[in-house]
C-alpha cells in the first residue's frame, strides 16, 4: 500500500482529501499543521500528527519516518500565522530569511522546493479532490441579473489582474465599482468588507491565479463562506470553472436557494461571450 501525506490545514478540504486517498487504496499520514488533527480526519489517516507549521523540522523528520514520498497540501494556512506569534524553528526561519519577497507563492514554493531537496513531491490537490471540481455552469435555481453579468464581467478582469500580482484572488463589485479587494485578510473578510459598503446587492467574483499552480492554493468555497456572504448582503457569486473546489455542493447549493444567493461557475471563455450565460447544470 503507498504511503502519501496530507499536510492538513483549516476546514473540511482536508477530509475531503483523505476519503479520496483511500478510497484510492493510499496508507495516508496526517499532519496537522494548525496543532490539531480533526477527530474524523484522524479516524481516516494511519498516523497522524499535530504539528504546528512552525516546527517544520519535526515535519520534515515526521515524513521521513512515515517514508513519504508524495505529498499533499491540503486546507487553509494564513501567511499571516507565520508572520504572527507562531514559534518558528530555525529550519523555517531559514527558508523565510532567504526569500526576497515574501508573497503567498513565494513562500508555499519555499517549501515545497525544501521538501523537494528531501526527496519529496508535492502533488496536484485535483489527484484528490477531482470529484468536487465542477465545470461552468449556474449552481442554484436563482439566475445572476443582467446587471450582475456585468459586474461579473468586470470583477473577473480585476480578480484576474489582482491574482496575477499575488495579493489576493477576491474582489467584490457592485454597479461597475469595485468595492472590496483581497489582500492577506483572506476571502471572507473581503466579502465582509464589500457587502458593507453595497448595503444590498453586491457580487463576488473569485478566480484561480493566472498562472495558478494545481498543487496548492486552489479556490474554494463551502459553506461558511457562503454563510459570510449571505449576512453581508451578497447577491451572486461567481467562480473560476475547473479550477474552484465546491465543498458539500447539495448543501451548499440549498443553503444558496434558501437566501437567494445565485452561485455561478465561468470560465474564460465565457467571460469573451459578453451577455452569454453559462448554461444552467
């Protein structure tokens, strides 16, 4: 049975993985990169190991016992938590001293070259989360505006430019004004941010990195994101198809309905077909 690791960070991505890593016949470790492990990931996972992103050498030492050769990065990590009160060891000090700009790449690359110098992969996410990628097309039974397909439009040209820079991936437009953009204070609280400043009305748009790397920082959106919109006042949220990982889609999609929240997924292509809809799935 081959061996992979998850390196496991906030919320439900992580379990997600782990069931599809056995339902592919993997022995799977886990390391809980926040200090804790889930009871039901644990309960998944052969071993696993609550360890902070901090002690990467214990990380590091722990993969190497377990004779891990692929690896997966899996679930949120705040670059903020690195650059907070975490208890950094000198391993992580290192790699971080030795970087000339300090963006959510640049530091992921880091390690990930540092596991590649052990011998190590990291693996595309979509090798385990195939199943929650969906293709374009209008999730819920409400329908964006003709006004919000144009505020989506816009959006994605922003989201695009703003992602290609690495500052965020989010931005939220109302009207043909881009009201709230991403930065390190993550998804939500930009949404936050936005439907403040909407009062009523606003749209989401949330894009994959022009040149996004499949083996982390995918897009995502679950529940309590959609949770975040709703009490902000968000009407649409539109995602990048192919490339957005959808947790819990029937419940989400209701959730949607009940607060009459549309969620879209596009696509490049479609963004070139001003006034075309994606088809409804």
């Amino acid at each position: 049975m081959p061996t992979i690791a998850i390196l496991a960070g906030k919320g439900n991505l992580p379990l997600v993985a782990a069931q599809g890593a056995r339902a592919q016949g993997y022995r799977v470790i886990v390391v809980g990169l926040l200090g804790e492990v889930a009871p039901e990931l644990a309960r998944l996972a052969h071993a696993n190991y609550p360890v902070t992103l901090g002690q990467w050498q214990s990380i590091i030492d722990i993969l190497k016992m377990e004779k891990v050769q692929d690896v997966y990065l899996i679930g949120g990590v705040s670059k903020g938590l690195l650059f907070g009160n975490l208890h950094l060891d000198e391993r992580i000090r290192r790699l971080l001293a030795g970087l000339g700009e300090k963006n959510d790449n640049a530091v992921i690359e880091a390690f990930v070259d540092d596991l590649a110098r052990e011998g190590m992969t990291v693996r595309p996410q979509i090798d385990l989360l195939q199943e929650i990628m969906p293709g374009p097309g209008v999730l819920t039974n409400g329908q964006p505006s003709s006004g919000a397909w144009a505020d989506i439009r816009y959006g994605w040209r922003i989201a695009k430019a703003i992602a290609g820079l690495d500052i965020g991936q989010t931005v939220v437009v109302k009207d043909g004004a881009v009201l709230a953009v991403e930065a390190i204070d993550g998804t939500d609280a930009t949404i936050s941010r936005g439907g403040r400043l909407a009062q009523g009305g606003g749209v989401v748009v949330k894009v994959a990195k022009p040149a996004q790397d499949m083996r982390f920082d995918l897009p995502t959106i679950g529940q309590g994101t959609l949770q975040t919109a709703i009490e902000a006042g968000i009407q649409v949220i539109a995602l990048e198809a192919g490339k957005t990982l959808v947790m819990d889609r029937d419940a989400l999609i209701r959730q949607a309905d009940a607060a009459g929240v549309a969620i879209v997924l596009v696509d490049e292509q479609e963004m070139d077909s001003a006034g075309v809809n994606p088809k409804q799935l």
